[in-house]
C-alpha cells in the first residue's frame, strides 16, 4: 500500500486520486483527499489535511470527511470540504461552510471612533453598537464592526519597531506596510511598517443626562424647536453621538468661529480644516456654505503682510441657538465672559478631550523645536477684559486640571498686561503643556489637535522623534552603566571603547567624570527639524517604520473583528492592521460577433454592475424588498421583471429554498444586504465573459447549448455582508450557548450547534434565507448584463438567446437524503463498522464545493435530468473555466459533489507581492487577448492566474473518479472585478 505523510498525518493510497487519513483517536470517521500526486503536494503544504482531519470530530459525522482537488486551508473546515452529518444526532456548522479570521491577544487596544480606544477582549460583549477606527490612506474614518471572534490559544508573535512600539499577533495576521499588507510570517526584521502615533483615550461609557431640552428654547420661535426635533436634536443627551460631534465643533468655534448676521456662523482655517468641519455639520443635520476666500492685509509690530483667509458659514438660526446654549458667546469673545460649559463635570474625559482637541487645533502652537533636539511648549492663550479675567482663568484653569486628571502636566498659569487700543484694558492669559518627553508623548497621543491636519501631521513627527530620542538615551544609559561597571572590574578605556558602538569621549566621561543625570542623544542624533525632514507623515496620520525584531511569544488566547469599510483595516496598538455561488448564461455570438468590442464590453460592464466592498447595487432595496427577497428568491426577481419563467427553470432549487426563515436573520444583517442586491463584491468575485473552446461530451454540450467558439457570461458571486453578518451572528450564539460541544472539538473554529436544537434550526433557516438573496443578487446582475450587451450590439437580449445556463450555490450546508453505513440500531457509523446501509437525511456542508448531482438524480432541473446537473468550475484568468456534468459516482465519494474552482496556491499578501496588478492586466491583454478591469490594481494582483492552481489537473481528477465529467472548456474574453 503506498502512503504518504505531512507534518506526522498519514494518507494511505486507496485506489487512484483517493487518499485516506485512517481512523484514530476520536475522529468519528476516516478523511479522504482527492487528488493527483501533484495537487497532493500542494494540499500538504499548509493546514488543510489538519483542518480536515478535525472536521471529522463534528457530532454525527457519516462515512468520511472529504477535500476535494482543489482544497486549501480555510478556518476551522478546509475551503474544498464536503461533511455530512445526521439532521437528528449531528450538528449543523457554520464554520463548515464558510468564514475568515485572523487574531491578535486579547489585551490589543483598538481605537474606536471619537478618539477612544478599548482593548479587543473588552469589545465582545459592546462590538455591534460600536465603531473602530479605519486608516484608509487619506484619511481615518469610523466604521461599524460586521464581526468579532474569539480563538482557542494560538502561537503568537511580537513585533517590535525602531521606536519601541510593539504588538502581538498570530502569523496570518496582516499589517499594512508600503508594499500592501503582510501577514506577520512573511515579515522580518527591516522591513517597514505603518504606524499611527495617536492613541487616544481609554473608553468610559457616559452617564446619560439631557444637556439641551425643549425647555432651553421656550423663548425662541417654535420653528427653531421644531427644526431641531426633527434633527433629532431636541432632546440632546449625552450618550448621543451627535453630542460628541457638537463637543468637537464648540470647541473650535471657542477658538477660530465667531457669529456673522442673523443666523450666520462662521469658521475660519485653512481648507484641509475647514473640510473636516464641515463633514461634522453635515452629520448633525445641517448644511455649510460653500468655502469662501479673500485675501487680507495684517499689520502685526509695524510689518504689513497680505495673506489668504478661508472660511464657510452656516445660516441656520436653529444650529447657531444651539451653539449659544452649548457654551458659544454672542458678542466679542474677549469681553463676553464664556467659560468652561457648565454640563463638563458631567462628561467622560475622552468626551472633554474632543471638545480641548479641537480647541488646541484651533488656538494651540504646534510642536517646533527649542533648541535643536528640544521641543517647545505647545501653548494656548488668551486676551481678556480686566473684568472678564476671572473667567478667563477659570476656563484656562479647568483645562489645566482637565490635562492633570489624564496625566498630562501643565506650566504655571501666566498673565501678562497687553497694550490694547481697547476701550477696556485687557490681559493676556497663557497656559503650556510641560515639556519634558513623557509629557508631551502623553500630550501628543491622548490628546493632540483635532480639526487641524498640519498639526496633527507635525504631532505624529514629534511623537516618532520623542520615542526615538528616548530609546537612544536608554541605550546610552545602559552603555554608561556598563562602561563604568567594565572599569570597575579592571578594563582599560581602550578596550571598554572597543566593546561599544558609540564615541570615546562618551566612554571616557562615564568612566572618570561620573554621571548625575541622564544622557543626552549624541551629536550625530538629529534635531528635530532635520528628523521631520526625512519623516512623511500620510495623509490619515500614519508613518512608516522599520521592524526591529520579531520573537516567539508563545500561545495565547486570541480574538478578532472585522469591520465594513472597503479599506478593511483597523487600528491595534497604533499598527494598521487586517479586518457565493456561480452561474452561467449562455448566448447565440460567436467569437467573431465580440471581437473589436472587447474594451468597449469591458468599461460598459464595469460601469453598469456594481462591484468592490461596501454599498451600492442594481437595486436600491428597503426593508420590504430585502424581507421579500429572503423570503421568496428568485420568484421576487420574476414577480418584478428582473427575471423570466426559464431562469427558474434552469436554476438549482428553482431559485427558492423553501426552508428560508427570514425572521431568523438579524435587522443588521438585512440593513447591510439591502443596499447589495444585485452587486459582485470584492475578491475572488467576478464576471466574466468568455468563449467555449472546447467540447468533451458532444450530446451533454447539446442539451446544455453548448458549441465551440460560442460566447457565454460567468458570474460568481454571493450573499454579500448579509451573508458574512449572519454567520457572524450565529457564530457568537453558538459560542454562548454551546460551548460545552466547542469545548469537545480539536478547533473551536469548527463552531457547531447541536442538530435539533433552536440554534441549529434558526441557523438553517437564516442560510437558507441568505441563498435566496445570493440568488436573487446574481438574476440582477445577469439582468444587467443583458440590458448591457443590447446597448453594446445594439439588439434585443431574447434575440441573442441570452438565456441561464445554470446556477448553483457554493458554501452552504443543505438537508438531504443520501444512503449511508448504519449500525444495528440504525445509527450512521463509518463505512468498515456499518451492518447494514439505508437512507438518511443529512446537513451536507459544501464549504468551496458544489452540488454535483449524477442524470437521474430527481433534484436536477427537468431540462437536465437525463444528462446530470451542470457544474460550473471557474479558473483563473488566463487559465480559462470547465463546465462539468454530475458524475455517477459522486452520490457514493462525495455525497453529490466536486471541487468549486482552482484552488489558491498562495495568499491573497503573498500575491501582491509577487504580481504588480497594471503588469498583469497588461500582459492578460497583449498576450493572451484578455482585457480586465477591476476597482484597483492590487485586486487584480490578487487574482493573477499564477495564484492559483492548475485547473486542468483539478478537472482531470474530477473526470477520472466520476464525480465530475468534463463537457466543455471556456476560455476569458474579458472580465471585471470588484
């Protein structure tokens, strides 16, 4: 018997392309893996014969775990797995069909939105009503959090950069570096990643208090009432987020706001601020002008000077009310009084820290040197009437202690007498922040300048100089303590010079003078200026840095999220870190038909079928159309003239899981689907328009309509987030209420709910109802498709015969009756157990599978039934698709199945560092006649044909063991991705 073996899992030969992990332990059942020697290969190089092996642990798990020819490591069940387990004694599970983590220990802090920050452990029980911070490139911006996991321990890895900055991480986690995002395993020492200084403060959930009411403007005009209640600002609490964003805009009005006429508000800066300002005005309900310009001449000591003053107003007297009764003076701020707002001892300190930020961003110096490696004191300052003092120096003084409660250290409060030309005399009042390094780091990255990116950017610099600063010192220090013991013990100062890479006289002082204090950086430490000049600073607040070390940490309990914004990255310990089904329509154009169109096919595709992360679909459902769709699938589309009675007919299941229960799916879940419908995402999601060049199987490619040289449109797509959200709201039940069966599996990423249970039913149901939507997504988008090429070809769809070949889902889990080994009682067992075999319903889990149903088989459409079910296996862009028939021996291998595709061979980081996505779409065009077109070029990248495995050998292992026959090869003509 020939056996192989991976990492200490043997496989014994059982006949060609069949290869079986035997029983052990507490494996339920044997595995097997189908595949050549060659895929073999590729299949034990990473986790994937482990993730299968575990699979086979699931409760009531029949005959054998399967990995198709395509199968890679996936999270928990390995992506190309076929599981059946019993509906009465076995578990449905959803990470069997289908979900991506990455961990990071539980003690990471995570900045959310409004400069907070939480530790990841602490976000489990508070993550849906949260929002983290997303550094996008241009900008950091908040984003609901879709998802969040917990793992057993994990081996993890800490990272540690040039200026001490360190975090822990599992080795598939990814950060973002210049180059794109790297999982850790693929990073080492030098290579540079992003950071984000800032921090922010820890996360204290505010007490609830109403700060504005109805009562607070009895006096004014009840259309100012009723504007704001129907902004929702009356009444105005402090948990509300549009308190938070108030806070933010008081503070800077305080600063560089002042009120125009009746209504007016205005605010002065430069565009990059102003632009910020707006945004928030915007969010709290209301509209700013456009941004006004003018230049003004200033005179300050003698000297006349001409600059250029930016400012945009809002007319509302509503909004400006508001501001008044928030803390806002009317009437010069040097005379009027204002002071710190008397709701502040009621506040959180991050709360009090958005309405100081954007104060300093407006008032406050920004950092500068002193003396070459010294930094200034940033300070703020303000004129006040002799008679309006007193106020002055309470505000100044509240913010001193405001400062003194997170930490941060301030100067004496100063005062000096000005020459005004007033008529009252006033007195200048100024408070600085401390400027040793501590202090200002604490400054800088709690607290820092909001509303003003020139400074935020200069803060970032100061934080990356004061860290560097301060780990030379330390080094320094501990050279000088190690001079002195060296010389102690007898060394001479020749040889103590040798030991360190460091001047002599800096050895020689510490030997014979001694040293009271700490070091100062050497002479070759740059100044401060001279640092910035070789520092960026990006758009969003992040800088580069090199890695200093990685080192093993052991294992640790681990967790997630993952957030909805397209950039997909959050930020954890100040790093930037990571957070379907197929169908096919077939048309009467030949080749020759398209040719000359390509470009122009291609862009109108592109523009026409939404694609990439995030919202935006061919429909804009409601909350109605979303229920309907859940609930009905594809007869919605029919019913609404998005389909016709033949794209039923050839659609598996008739387009309608009748089990869909869509009450069982989260309002979440349907907010985030309702904007999706009829959109191809990100990833591996395309469309595709390709030409059949082959044929196998002459009679079958008749009755599927099928020739050579024929043009047909592949769409592969799924559920979207209303998919990826309900198997996150599953996955965190199903932690809560069965985690004593998790407690009893190899890898808690397998995540299943006892069949029977309430879970387990609410959880199918909700699946089946995420089918339907995955269905009714792609009749949308073949809807479009048609409308697109009758403008392109100027004639109608039906003229083209612009029919559905098929459609058939990908990563679910289905109820269906296969026959199956039983015990005397009747209870499936492994095969060499079994007495006796019968008929049983099954939760068949096909994660990167497909339904692969042999001619006869009663599920197959009526149109098929005498040839077997279509399968559609795509391939990589220049490696071209198969279309496949249900083979006849799939009911026994596979429980009805075959591969869904290639198969990657690396990962998505791995790819974007070997393919530059412009090359590819260029040599796809220019050599193989393929034209692309994708939302950027690190998708295409992503997806380059070299990432993926030889879908030929797939295909031919398929063929070979009757799971799946080959009937026609297709080959790109042009293809779009999100």
């Amino acid at each position: 018997m020939t056996t192989r073996e991976f990492d200490g899992i043997r496989l014994e030969r059982v006949r060609e392309f069949v290869w079986e992990i035997p029983r052990e332990g507490d494996m339920r059942v044997p595995a097997r893996v189908l595949a050549s020697e060659a895929l073999l290969e590729e299949i034990g190089e990473d986790k994937t014969l482990q993730q299968l092996k575990n699979a086979t642990h699931l409760p009531g798990m029949t005959s054998h775990a399967v990995c198709m020819p395509d199968g890679h490591q996936g999270y928990g069940f390995p992506v190309g797995g076929v599981g059946a387990t019993d509906v009465e004694t076995g578990c449905i599970s959803p990470g069997s069909v289908g979900y991506d983590i990455n961990c990071l220990p539980g003690n990471t802090d995570v900045r959310l939105s409004f400069g907070r920050k939480l530790s990841l452990e602490a976000l489990e029980d508070r993550f849906e009503t949260e929002r983290a911070a997303v550094a996008t490139g241009e900008e950091v911006t908040a984003s609901d959090i879709r998802l969040f996991t917990e793992s057993e321990p994990k081996p993890v890895f800490e990272l540690e950069t040039g200026t001490g900055r360190r975090i822990e991480a599992t080795a598939d986690h990814e950060f973002e570096t210049p180059g794109g995002m790297v999982t850790v395993e693929d990073l080492q020492p030098g290579d540079s990643v992003y950071v984000q200084p800032f921090e922010g403060l820890e996360h204290e959930a505010p007490d609830e208090f109403t700060v504005l009411s109805a009562e607070d403007f009895s006096d004014d005009d009840p259309q100012i009432r009723g504007v704001l209640k129907d902004r929702g600002l009356l009444p105005l609490r402090s948990t509300d987020e549009t308190f938070n964003r108030l806070l933010k805009i008081v503070g800077f009005l305080l600063g560089d706001g002042s009120y125009g006429g009746p209504g007016q508000t205005w605010f002065y800066g430069e565009p990059e601020e102003l632009a910020e300002i707006r945004e928030d005005i915007r969010a709290v309900g209301f509209k700013p002008s456009k941004v006004y310009e003018r230049d003004r001449q200033h005179d300050i000591d003698g000297e006349t000077f001409e600059r250029t003053e930016y400012s945009f107003k809002t007319t509302s007297k509503a909004l400006r009310r508001v501001f008044v009764e928030l803390g806002v003076p009317e009437g010069p701020k040097v005379e009027s009084g204002f002071t710190t707002p008397d709701y502040f001892d009621r506040v959180t300190d991050w709360q009090r820290a958005l309405f100081y930020s954007a104060y300093f961003g407006a008032e406050m110096n920004a950092p500068a040197a002193q003396h070459d490696k010294n930094l200034y004191c940033p300070k703020v300052s303000q004129t006040r009437t002799v008679d309006t003092a007193p106020a002055g120096r309470a505000f100044l003084t509240d913010m001193a202690a405001f400062l003194d409660d997170i930490g941060i250290e301030t100067n004496e409060l100063e005062e000096f007498d000005t020459d005004s030309n007033r008529s009252a005399p006033t007195v200048r009042l100024r408070l600085g922040i401390k400027n040793d390094s501590q202090n200002l780091l604490r400054f800088f990255t709690q607290v820092g300048y909001r509303y003003h990116p020139a400074k935020q950017r200069k803060a970032m610099q100061a934080v990356q100089y004061l860290r560097k600063k301060e780990r030379e010192i330390t080094r320094r220090e501990r050279i000088a303590a190690e001079t002195e013991a060296l010389a102690d013990g007898g060394s001479s100062a020749s040889e103590i010079k040798g030991r360190f890479d460091i001047d002599g006289r800096f050895v020689e002082r510490s030997i014979w003078s001694g040293r009271t204090g700490r070091p100062r950086p050497g002479d070759d430490f740059p100044g401060f200026e001279e640092f910035c000049e070789t520092v960026d600073v990006r758009a969003d607040g992040a800088i580069e840095t090199k890695i200093e070390s990685i080192r093993d940490v052991g294992s640790k309990p681990v967790y997630d999220i993952g957030v909805t914004h397209d950039a997909h990255t959050f930020l954890a310990n100040g790093f930037v870190v990571s957070n379907c089904g197929v169908r096919m329509m077939k048309t009467n154009l030949a080749y020759d038909d398209v040719r000359g169109h390509e470009e122009e096919l291609v862009n109108a595709l592109f523009a026409n079928i939404p694609s990439g992360l995030g919202g935006g679909g061919v429909v804009e459902g409601d909350r109605d159309t979303v229920e309907a769709v859940l609930a009905r699938g594809v007869d919605w589309a029919l019913e609404e003239g998005w389909a016709v009675p033949e794209d039923l007919e050839h659609c598996e299941d008739e387009g309608w899981r009748p089990d869909a229960d869509p009450s069982a799916v989260s309002q979440k879940a349907k907010d985030r689907g309702k904007n999706q419908l009829g959109s191809l995402g990100s990833g591996n999601h395309f469309l595709e328009v390709q030409r059949v060049t082959d044929v196998y199987r002459e009679d079958v490619a008749a009755s599927y309509g099928l020739e050579p040289e024929q043009i047909v449109v592949l769409i592969h797509c799924g559920s979207r987030g209303l998919g990826h959200q309900t198997c996150t709201d599953y996955l965190r039940k199903i932690e809560k209420q069965h985690g004593d069966l998790l407690s009893q599996l190899p890898d808690k990423e397998l995540a299943a709910a006892p069949a029977g249970s309430e879970l387990a039913e609410a959880y199918y149901g909700a699946m089946c109802a995420c089918i339907n939507f995955a269905w009714v997504n792609r009749q949308l988008i073949m809807h479009r498709v048609r409308q697109v090429f009758e403008r392109v070809f100027d004639r109608s769809w039906e003229s083209m015969d612009m029919h559905l070949l098929y459609d058939v889902a990908h990563n679910i889990a289905k109820k269906e009756v296969h026959e199956v080994g039983v015990d005397p009682q009747g209870r499936p067992v492994a095969g060499g157990e079994a007495a006796d075999r019968e008929e049983r319903e099954l939760y068949v889990h096909r994660k990167g599978a497909t339904r692969a149903f042999p001619a006869g088989h009663p599920e197959v459409p009526a149109a098929y039934r005498d040839v077997g079910q279509p399968i559609i296996i795509p391939g990589s862009m220049g490696a071209g698709s198969y279309v496949l028939r249900g083979g006849a021996e799939s009911m026994d291998l596979t429980f009805g199945s075959t591969a869904h595709g290639a198969g990657r061979l690396m990962s998505r980081t791995q790819a974007k560092q070997e393919f530059w996505g412009e090359t590819v779409q260029d040599e796809l065009r220019e050599q193989n006649h393929v034209y692309v077109k994708a939302q950027s070029g690190a998708t295409v990248a992503e997806e380059a044909p070299g990432v993926y495995k030889d879908v030929d050998e797939v295909v031919r292992v398929s063929d070979a063991l009757g799971i799946g026959d080959k009937v026609a090869r297709t080959y790109p003509v042009c293809n779009i991705k999100g």
